[in-house]
C-alpha cells in the first residue's frame, strides 16, 4: 500500500508566477489536510478537504491560495501570484476517518 | 496566540536511556493528542495518539502520558536508540468531524552511541 504521494518535491518559482502543489492520498483514505511548515516553526494548518468539498478553509489565506480535491485524481494546492513569503514546506496527509493523519513527504517552495 | 507548545527545543540523551518529551497546551476542548516524528526533508511519521479520556497509552518503546489537569503531555521512549535521533512535534486535535491538528514547534531529540 502505497503512501501519501506528493510532487512535486522541489518548486522553485519567481514572484509573481503560479506554483500548482499535488497530493495523492493512501489507498482509501477520503480526507486530506494541507499544512505549511516555515522555517523553525512547527506544522501550521491551511485546508480539509473532503472528495469534492472543502469542509474547512480556516487556515488558508483568503487571496491567491486554493485547494481542490476532485472526485478523480490528486488534490492540488494552487497558489497564484507567489512572494517571497510563500517559501516552505508543504505537507499533505490523508486519513480514512478519524484522528491519525499519515503525511506525505513534502513539497519545499522556493520563491525567487 | 500557541495552543500548543513545546519549550524544549533540544535534548540530548544517551543510548539505551530514557527520552522525555514534554508539550503542554492551553485549549481545554483539545479531545486527542498525537506524537510525531521527523527527519530532515521528510514528512512526519505517526508515532503514537491518546485521547483525553485516558491518561496513559503505550506502543512498544513508546509511552505517552497525559495530565489533563495540567494540560500536560509526555511521551517517553525506552530505550532510547541512535535512530531515534529526529525532530518530534507534539500534536492536538479537536475532534468531532474535523480532525485538523494543531502543532508545536518541535523538539529536537539527539540519541547519542
């Protein structure tokens, strides 16, 4: 059983431009969480999605960020017109249900 | 405002010892913690998760207290090994229907030969 997937590893992007995230959940698993990690910090969360809904946004900036989980294919974390800010980790997971979340290796933004 | 925090950014210990990892958290509505692991340019790795309706939970070398009344966690792992050496960050969830987890900023355990 293949983990949660993510690519890709390394985005390097210049201001301005969009960087497009992806994450295939496990086998089974019908949550996903997107969380950002910045330099020295821990995990913080942006979105939860469910198949085709997002059940909570709480965490994700109101302007150029946007999360999808489609009923076929990966969920994608599109953020557009990127800064230098946006320079991080980002870690998707999955669960079936309930509280254990298992992570994908990560996505490391570089905006230049 | 940090609901959940981890104020040890390092410990050092020897091989076969005892690690004590400690977090505490401010929210009371918190219902599950969780314990993870990671290493450099990966993602965290499930460790171990209580809910607050028990104080102790155990999975090998791995033990996790939880004193609720103090808003306190430990997780303790016995006998500590080199390749436990790895950023460990304590975790809290609501609960309910959304399981969004809320970290602390990590703690960098170093298992020394």
């Amino acid at each position: 059983n293949a983990g949660v997937m993510q690519n890709p590893r390394h985005l390097v992007r210049r201001r301005g431009q969009e960087a497009r995230l992806r994450c295939s959940p496990m086998k089974g698993h019908s949550h996903v969480y997107w969380y950002r990690q910045l330099p020295e910090e821990g995990l913080k969360f942006m979105v939860y999605l469910q198949k085709e809904n997002i059940i909570d946004e709480s965490g994700m900036p109101k302007e150029r960020f946007s999360a999808e989980f489609p009923k076929e294919g990966p969920s994608i974390l599109r953020i557009q017109q990127v800064v230098r800010g946006d320079s991080a980790a980002y870690f998707c997971a999955s669960s079936p249900q309930g509280v254990e979340q298992y992570f994908g290796p990560g996505t490391r933004l570089t905006v230049t | 405002d940090q609901q959940v925090k981890q104020n040890s950014p390092s410990l050092s210990v020897q091989e076969g010892r005892i690690s004590i990892l400690n977090c505490d958290y401010t929210n009371s509505m918190f219902d599950y913690f969780l314990w993870y692991k990671k290493y450099p340019a990966e993602g965290p790795t499930f460790l171990i998760s209580i809910s607050s309706i028990k104080d102790k939970n155990e999975d090998g070398r791995f033990t996790v207290f939880l004193n609720k009344s103090a808003k306190h966690l430990s997780l303790h792992i016995v006998p500590s090994q080199p390749g436990d050496s790895a950023v460990y960050f304590c975790a809290a969830s609501l609960g309910g229907s959304n399981y969004k987890l809320t970290f602390g900023k990590g703690t960098l355990l170093t298992v020394n030969p």
